[in-house]
C-alpha cells in the first residue's frame, strides 16, 4: 500500500476529522483575534514558519530542522513575553464564549440611545457611549465616575454637556443601565485610524481592539456618529441604524456573532476554509512525515542484573553499545520515552564464560523499529564463585612530604580485611583494596587520618559494611649531607 492510500484511509478515521476540525477552528479562532488587535500579520508569520518547518521535514534539510528544534523552546517563550496583550485577549475570548450578560428592556434603551445621541450630533456636542460584550471591560478602563441610573435622555445629555466634570470621559451602559461616566478608555495601538482623528476616536478603538465591546461616538468636529465594533469603525447614517447595531450587539451569541451581524459570511466561509485547507496539509504533511522509513544510530546503557546466589560478574564490564536503528520517523523521534537499554539477565546463568547478543528483545525496542547493527554486537560476561578471602588494604599516599621531611612509619588499622570476591585467575590477584586519596604535602607532622576504602565492584564486605580505615603517618626531619 502506497503513502497516498494511507494518507486517505487515515484521513477517513474520526480521530483524523476531529485533529483537523479542532486545528482548523483554533487558526480561525487564532487569525479573528488577531485581525481584530490589527496584528493579523503574526498570523501569516506563524503559518509561514510551520510551512518552512514541514518543507524542511519533507526533503529531509537536516541543518533547517536542527535550526527550527533547537530555537523553537526560545521562540515560544519570546512570543509568549511579546505577545502577551495578544495572548491574553486570546483567552479572554474563550472564556468569554460562555457567558451572557443580563439583558432588560432591550428595544426600549435602544431607542432612547439612538435618538439622543442623533440630537447631540445636530449640535455638534461630543459623546462617547460604552455597551460592554461579554468579556469584562473593568481592568481596561479607570477613571470615571459610578451613577448606576436608569437610561434617560436628559441623563445622557446632561454626561455630556460641556460643563459637566466627566463630559471628556466615555459612559458605560450594563444590564440597561448607566453604570458609570467620565470613565478613560485606553488608546488604540494599532495605527487603524489616522492622524485626522481626535483623541475620542482613538480612545474608542482602542476598547474595541482590546474588548468584545460596542462603542458609539459622536464627533463634534463631524456632526456624525460612529460605531465600533471588533476593532473597526462604521458610521451610522440614522438613529434606526443606531438602534438596530445596538440590538445586533445585545443577541449576539459567541465570538462569530459580530462576523454574521455584518453581513460578510462569504468572506467568513472563505476564512474558515482557508482555515480548513492549512490545517488539512499542515496534517497531512506531518502523517507524511512521521510515516518516511530513516535509520538513527544512539548509544544506550548496558544493565546487568544481580546474579544467583553465591556467584560475581568478573571482569571488565561494557556499559554502552551504539545502536543502528531503522523505522518510521514517528517512532525513532519518539524512542526516548521508551527509555531504550541492553538488559543482561544475569539470574539465568551458571558459573563460567557466557556470550549475549543485543537483539531487539533485550533492547525492549517497540515493535516497528528494528535493529541493523550494534557495536559491540555481543557482549562477553563471565560469572565467578565468590569465595571467602583476606585481602590487605593498601593507602594511596599523593604528592610528596614537605621539604625537610621524611616519612618515618605508615601504620594502618585494620590492614586487612575479609571480603567476598571471584577466586584468583590462573595465580594473578584479581582483587585488591585501597584507601581513598591521603594528600603528603598538606602533611607536616605526625598525623592520623580516617580514611574510606575503594574496592572492585566484585568485591563484598563479609561483615555487610566497609569499615573505616585509620592511616597513621609518622615523620621526621630529614638533614642533607
């Protein structure tokens, strides 16, 4: 079966449609947040750099792939500092996705709204109305002033006249009612609007950048009203406009409700199916990828496991062996959580020389890798009786005494030792014990050192523990002729 049939039959798979449609829904998601802070064009980055990355993987650009595996950790945590206005929005929005805020007279606040912003405009007085969405607006705003008052006309006129404290500020409208005045909106960051706008203009796209909210201005220079909306700026050429974009923002219902409310769903289908289309080949060039048959050569450890009863691994040990492996990329990228080591049952064996060879069962190698080589291909064990013996401890005297002086004596107590330890082999000593490290030239007198003993791994105590190992070292002054 070739790469394409496979790819179909997987594409087929429910698990497949499901890692398709969350991808597709997360960049949708990803790139409506993004457009809406004026940042879309992270977005088109983001894409490109994981077009590169899948290209790289496809015709094997081994110094590109090294490049994107050993930056990207840092280049996550960049975007994550950088980008974290964005980022918060981001979950902001998916939190915000469940809520829905208390809504009253709908049509009626509407209306009143509508009208008296129409007549503020006819005379030219400025004004700035906030109707928050669903996500809080509470950390993004300061300032102001708390009413909590029913929605009046001479209310509203009354915020903002211009001998009113708060007229400057903006009035925010919740559950139908006025929560508050005089209040300071953050100015927009993006660059949408020009310099021909005033600081009121900037300040409503700036809570509409950074907020689900609805923001309705009236311009004095102008004489016109204005709504903003997810970070975009329509005029509105009647109080019925006003009324029915109010309304429009009150039943709004998820994060795609402001797209449909604007009468753009050809555009919104052709965004999603971009969508679609990136993370169908995004998928599939990963399937692709992780399905390439390469070869990987590692080095693992060697384990010995403890031997019967009365016998020792004598000899020198092999603690690694490099491995040649073959599979597909997948399961050769994910081997190290198999945590791959040679296994040398040593319980299994009598006394005497035995030979294992690595194989893919004592690698405990998943099943869809197999094994070309290893070097070495066999390892020698040779297992000994352990036999009871007495060997003398030897001190590991460094350096040299100060000038002037010499040793006179080295005593040590205890100077032997019965340990359990392989026979010797054909009249050569195989085992032996010393002390750790005992330092002359920081010696200049008589002195009494405790010292721990260094034995081969072969080697036991037969009293269960090493004792401690009293070095006396006696000196005298030592004269030139």
């Amino acid at each position: 079966m070739n790469t394409t049939n496979i790819l179909f039959l997987q594409l087929l798979s429910w698990q497949a449609l499901l890692d398709i449609g969350i991808i597709t829904a997360s960049l949708y998601f990803l790139y409506r947040t993004l457009a809406k802070l004026g940042t879309w064009k992270i977005f088109v980055g983001i894409c490109f750099a994981f077009l590169v990355f899948v290209l790289a993987s496809l015709l094997n650009l081994e110094g590109v792939e090294w490049i994107f595996r050993n930056i990207s950790h840092v280049a996550v945590l960049a975007m994550i500092v950088i980008f974290q206005p964005e980022l918060r929005k981001i979950f902001e929005k998916i939190v915000s996705l469940y809520g829905r805020r208390k809504l009253g007279n709908q049509r009626a606040t509407s209306e009143i709204i509508a009208e008296t912003l129409w007549k503020l405009a006819k005379v030219k007085c400025g004004a700035l109305v906030v109707i928050p969405g669903k996500e809080s607006i509470t950390d993004k705003i300061s300032g102001g002033y708390t009413l909590n008052a029913n929605v009046s006309a001479p209310i509203i006129q009354s915020i903002f006249d211009h001998h009113s404290p708060g007229h400057d500020g903006a009035m925010v409208l919740e559950s139908d009612r006025i929560s508050s005045f005089g209040v300071r909106l953050p100015i927009s960051q993006s660059g949408t609007l020009g310099d021909e706008y005033g600081t009121r203009h900037h300040a409503a796209m700036g809570i509409s950048e950074q907020s689900d909210a609805m923001i309705l201005l009236v311009s004095e220079e102008r004489a016109a009203v204005s709504m903003f909306s997810n970070g975009k700026m329509r005029p509105m050429d009647s109080p019925a406009s006003i009324v029915d974009a109010i309304n429009s923002h009150n039943q709004r219902i998820g994060f795609l409700g402001a797209v449909y409310e604007s009468g753009t769903k050809i555009k919104t289908i052709a965004q999603i199916a971009t969508c679609l289309v990136i993370a169908t080949i995004f998928w599939s060039s990963l399937v692709v990828v992780n399905q390439q048959i390469i070869e990987k050569l590692i080095t693992v450890p060697v384990e010995y496991t403890s031997p019967n009863t009365g016998l020792v691994l004598v000899g020198e040990k092999v603690n690694e062996v490099k491995v040649h492996l073959t599979g597909t990329k997948s399961d050769l990228d994910n081997l190290s959580t198999f945590a791959p080591r040679v296994t040398v049952v040593l319980n299994d064996m009598s006394e005497g020389e035995r030979v294992v060879l690595v194989t893919k069962e004592n690698l405990k190698l998943p099943k869809n890798i197999t094994i070309l080589d290893a070097v070495p291909a066999a390892l020698e064990v040779v297992l000994a009786e352990i036999v009871q013996k007495t060997v003398p401890i030897v001190p590991q005297l460094v350096g040299k005494i100060p000038e002037g002086k010499k040793i006179k004596n080295i005593k040590i107590e205890p100077d032997t030792i019965q340990v359990l330890a392989p026979p010797d082999r054909n009249g050569i000593k195989t085992v032996n014990a010393s002390t750790t490290p005992v330092y002359l030239n920081s010696i200049e007198s008589t002195s009494v050192i405790y010292c721990k003993i260094i034995a081969q791994p072969s080697m036991q105590p037969v009293d269960k523990k090493w004792p401690d190992v009293k070095v006396t070292i006696e000196l005298e002054e030592y004269k030139t002729q």
